[in-house]
C-alpha cells in the first residue's frame, strides 16, 4: 500500500516536472527564434515534435538550418536502434547541428529534447511505446554540446503490451505455419 502510494506521488511528481521543464524550454526555443530574426533579419521556425512519425515524415519537409526543434518525449517512441539514430540526425539535419554525423560533440543550440525521466516510473511502465531512455540529450539551455545518449528499455509485462506482443507471436506462428505447408505441398 505505501510503495504504491509513493510510487502515485513520484510518478505525480514526474509529470509536474515534465510540464514545468515543457514550458521553460518553449519558452526557450520561442527566445531562440526571436533572436534569429533580431540578430540576422530572418526567422527560423519553430518545430514542436511530439510523434516520431513527425521526425520520419513531417521534418522532411524541412530544408537543412531552418528550424528550432523542440522534441517532446518523442525520441523515447523510436521503434530500433537504427530508427532512433535516423530519427536524431533528421533532427540535427533541421536545426543546422547535421555536420557531425558520428553523434560526438555537435553543437545543437537549436536542439531541445524534453525527455522522460529515468528515475519516473509510471510512464514508462505503463506505455508499452516506450522502448528508449535518454539518459542524456540537449536540452538547448545549458546541455548544448551533448551526446544524445540513450539506453534500450526492456519489455515489460503491460495489458496494452501482453496483448501487443501476443498478436505478434500469433501473426509470426501462423506465417511459419503457412510457410511449412507450403514447402510440404512443393516437396
């Protein structure tokens, strides 16, 4: 009773800190912004991401320098490795930090990543999208010349992620099945 209690209030905690963190760094970016257009006569815009489907499809639309881009929580959702590390660089490409292509050392003053606090629980608990943990990526203020680095977050035994995962197994079951009567017919 008392651990899920405490568990209520730090999750509870989590997420006022994420909302106040939210703001300050839109607040930030929107500064940003503003200061392109006062230091150089032209604006960037400014990029809200909140989806990786907006980082796969929406940024393309995008040319190379030409956004501020505030990512909320959304590099957390990437589905493998290799879309998290595609999905980073369309951001870099955005914000004008594209030119390191190794991760190391970009300077990304454009860049801010709200992320999911590692020591917070219930969100990711409980979302079966989650499947990363930042454990450190620009947040455009103070961490400016960040790694984005990140760690895979296991599996968990979720309603939403037990019945996921078993329509995967179901779905891969039955290609096998289908795959071997095939072959049995042929053979």
């Amino acid at each position: 009773m008392i651990g899920s209690l405490l568990t209520v209030f730090v999750d509870g905690y989590a997420a006022l800190d994420r909302a106040t963190q939210r703001r300050a760094m839109l607040i930030d970016a929107a500064k940003r912004v503003e200061w392109y257009s006062k230091r150089f006569g032209s604006s960037r815009s400014l990029m809200v991401v909140n989806h990786p489907n907006q980082m796969r499809h929406s940024l393309s639309a995008f040319q190379n320098a030409s956004c501020v881009v505030f990512v909320d929580c959304a590099l957390e959702l990437c589905d493998d490795e290799a879309d998290l590390m595609r999905c980073w660089h369309e951001i870099k490409r955005v914000a004008g930090s594209y030119d390191s292509d190794d991760n190391e050392n970009c300077i990304t003053h454009d860049i801010f990543v709200l992320r999911i606090q590692s020591w917070a629980t219930g969100r990711a608990t409980f979302d079966p999208r989650v499947r990363w943990m930042l454990t450190s990526a620009p947040d455009g203020r103070t961490n400016t010349e960040a790694r984005l680095q990140y760690r895979p977050y296991g599996r968990r035994s979720t309603a939403l992620g037990d019945v996921r995962i078993a329509g995967r197994i179901k779905a891969e079951e039955a290609r096998v099945a289908a795959k071997t009567r095939s072959e049995r017919m042929r053979g």
